[in-house]
C-alpha cells in the first residue's frame, strides 16, 4: 500500500488543486458583492449618524456632545404609579390599561 502512495507523480498531486475558470469567476462574484456590501452597510449607517444629528440639533438647540466626545443622554427619573405598583417615566408613559391609571390621560 505505501508503495502505491509514493509513485505519484508531481503532476498528480498539483491537478486537484487546479481553479477552473467558473470558480475563478465565482469567487470574483463573492469577493465584489462582500465589497459592495460592506460600503452600503457603511452608507446606510453614516445616513443613520447624521440623520440623528441633525435631529438632536433641532430638537435641543445645544451641542449634541460633550467635551470628550460622547453624546449627552436625556435621563428622566421613574416613578411609582399609584395604581399598578409599576416604575414608570412620567413623560413618556402609556396606559396600564386600569380604569383609574394616571398615565394614560
């Protein structure tokens, strides 16, 4: 059996190896759509950016990021509601669906 496995010749061993020119094209097609991909996928989330931006310059009308270059966040205190017994921010909370829920006036 070993004496078998050594009389391969060199051609033998590079043929399987081979591209056919179908894989070569294929691999060009991945390779492009990876590519195309990538910069839509970079596109989209630079919109996304500014988009945002622009919407908290014209809601605040102040800088939209500190000194050291992190974004501010809004922050609002929870509070308990009386009827349900759930934390809940005041200004932007929604009906608990109870007759007597205080937030959904």
């Amino acid at each position: 059996m070993k004496a078998a496995l050594d009389r391969a010749t060199p051609q033998a061993l590079i043929l399987p190896a081979m591209f056919s020119l179908s894989k070569i094209l294929f691999l060009i097609l991945v390779i492009g759509a990876v590519w195309f991909g990538w910069r839509w996928y970079n596109r989209v989330g630079a919109v996304g950016r500014e988009r945002l931006r622009e919407r908290e310059r014209r809601g605040s009308g102040k800088p939209t990021s500190t000194s050291g270059g992190s974004p501010q966040v809004a922050a609002e205190d929870m509070e308990k509601c009386p009827e349900c017994g759930a934390y809940v921010a005041p200004r932007s909370a929604v009906a608990c669906g109870r007759p007597v829920c205080p937030y959904g006036r």
